[in-house]
C-alpha cells in the first residue's frame, strides 16, 4: 500500500470516525499509533457492522463472523467476497459520509495488518478478534431493534464478562502495546499491570453502559443484570415506565460502586507510568476524568432512564479537561487530588442516591 492511501487511512478517516479517541492516539508515543490505530479502525468498522440495524441480525452477524476471519488472515475466496459485500450491503445504509467510507475501505485496512510487525500483527488480530467476540455477544444475545422485546443479561458475571470482551481486553492490549514499543516504562509485574489495565477497560465500558442504558432498552438490550433487577422488584420491561428512574436509583447506586472501583485501579495504572512518559500518561489520564466526569453527572441524575436526558459531558468540558491535565501532567499530588476530588463527587452523589431511594 502507498504512503498516501496508509496515511489517509490512519489520519483523517481515523479522525473523522474516532471523536475524543483520536486524541489519545495522537499523544501516543509515535511507535505505538500505527497498531493501536490500526486496530481502532478494524473495530470500528465491525462495531458499525454489528450495529446497522436496517440489517436482520443473522445477516450483520454472518458479515461480522467473515470480518473476524479476514482479519485472522483468511483469505479465502468465500472471505474475500464477504468482504466485498460489506461495501455493498451495509455501507450504502450508513447515515453518516464517514462511517460509509470506513466501510468502503476495509479491503484496505485489512491488508495493512501484513504490513505490521510479526508481534503487532498478532496483537491487532487478537483484540479485534476478541471485540468481535463481544459484538456476536450482541447479536446472539439480544433481540431485533424492531422487535418490542427486551432481553437482559443473565447476572453479574455476565456483565463482568461482557465488559471484559468489549473493553477490558483493550486495557490489555494497550499494556501489551506500551511492554512492546515503549519497554522499560512500567516497573511492576506484568500480571498485575495487565490485570489493573483490565479494569481500566471495564471502568470505562461500565460507565458507557449507564450513560446509554435508556438508548439501549429501546432497542431492546438491557446490560443491567437481571437478578440485579429482581432483587429490587424490576424487571427490564418496567425500566421503561416514567418512574423507572426513581425506581432504578438502588441499581445505579450499586454499578456506579463498582465502576468506581475499577476507576481506582485505572488511576493505580497511571500512576504506575513515570512521570516523565508525557504521551503515555495523558493517553490514560484523559479517559480516567472523562469517565468520572460521566460518572459525577449520573449520579446526580434523577431521570437517568429518560432517553433524552443522557448523562454526557460537552465538548468544551471535554477540552478544558484535556488543558487542565496536560499542565500538571508530571505533578501526582495534583492529579490525585483531582481524581479523588472527581470519585468524591461521585460518592457524594450516591449518598444522595441511597437516602432518595430510602425516602
């Protein structure tokens, strides 16, 4: 592949798909942005895949199954015009140009898998692959958008399992990725680094969960565990009724514990990076106060449920945070105080939760 075209892929079409990762990966230490781009951008397009929903779900998994085998290095006949299908089935339904030309060129995206080193080629196909894993999850587990119904998961392993597969396995890969290109940085044990980037993973996927829970039910996928709900006389029907929220605040107050927890170990992570490993530090801090920023709106959420009143940080938020952390990115007692101030803002909140739900 050409310079041009790998530099249009990697560049302004990762952007233009990317929003807020896109500057994480700008950050990153240069060695590290072609596998860890790459990589996005394969996901990407299978997530978009799994998603478009003018697709029955049988076809979009069919199509997802053929892109987990081309990225794995099938190359077979029936792969390859799998592939090409993609294009013609499912990029001419995407509402949005950008979406529509990531799909286009996926043919190009996955050969430049072969372009990477033998290591990182291994890397890129291991987590897709698992992500993929999370998607047929997805389609497996959930029924049709258009159906009426609503499915949930089946308890809380389920869901430890789930955010495992869509994200606490690119906490891995990262960890896996910073070992390999930039050797040295972190002195910890290996396996207490991959387990705390894990949790990273599953902090950040927790959050997306409940900030999107309202959107979710109405197309049917409930992520909140189903004994979870039973256990405070819910079902995932009745999370849809004008009082769910009031009624669901006990199920939030406890999920936002646990993503709390994970958030800790996120932070132990960075702090495990030097001081002076600018990039690698900025790329796991930004994340960190957007999600707890997530966390702090949703915990003082009263209509958590209603659909249009999603728990979402603005973009000039999203920036002043990015400024705030870049000027006092080498200083630990400033940013832990700020990552403490964050959770303690969270847990003010589900005091305030818990003592509502009492009342």
């Amino acid at each position: 592949m050409s310079n041009t075209a790998k530099a249009d892929l990697l560049g302004p079409l990762l952007k233009s798909v990317s929003r807020s990762f896109y500057l994480t990966l700008r950050v990153l230490p240069a060695r590290m942005r072609d596998p860890v781009g790459l990589a996005y951008l394969l996901a990407r397009a299978a997530d978009t895949i799994a998603d478009t929903s003018l697709i029955e779900p049988a076809r979009r998994l069919a199509l997802l199954l053929a892109l987990r085998a081309a990225v794995g290095g099938d190359r077979s006949e029936g792969t390859r015009a799998a592939i090409g299908r993609v294009a013609d089935e499912v990029a001419g339904r995407q509402a949005l140009a950008d979406e529509k030309r990531l799909l286009e060129s996926l043919s190009a995206a996955l050969a430049l898998i072969d372009e990477l080193d033998a290591s990182d080629r291994a890397a890129v196909r291991d987590i897709v692959t698992t992500l993929t894993t999370g998607m047929e999850f997805d389609l497996r587990t959930f029924p049709a958008e258009d159906s009426g119904r609503i499915a949930a998961l089946r308890d809380a392993s389920e869901l430890d399992r789930y955010t495992y597969l869509v994200a606490g396995c690119v906490g891995e890969f990262w960890t896996k990725m910073t070992c390999a290109h930039v050797p040295g940085t972190i002195d910890e044990p290996h396996g207490a680094v991959i387990a705390r980037g894990v949790r990273f993973g599953k902090a950040l996927q927790l959050t997306n969960i409940l900030r999107d829970c309202a959107k979710d039910l109405r197309i049917g996928r409930c992520y909140l565990p189903l004994p979870l709900l039973e256990r405070h006389g819910l079902t995932p029907a009745s999370l849809l009724a004008a009082d769910a929220s009031a009624r669901a605040r006990p199920v939030l107050v406890e999920l936002l514990a646990t993503a709390l927890d994970h958030y800790r170990a996120a932070a132990d992570y960075t702090f495990a990076i030097p001081r002076l490993s600018i990039r690698l530090r900025l790329a796991c801090l930004w994340p960190i106060l957007i999600g707890l920023e997530t966390l702090r709106l949703l915990a003082n959420n009263d209509a958590w449920l209603d659909p249009t009143k999603i728990s979402k940080i603005g973009r000039n938020d999203v920036y002043r945070l990015v400024a705030g952390s870049t000027a006092v990115v080498c200083f630990d007692s400033v940013l832990r105080r700020w990552i403490e101030r964050l959770i303690g803002e969270v847990e003010a909140g589900l005091g305030a939760a818990a003592a509502a739900a009492v009342a």
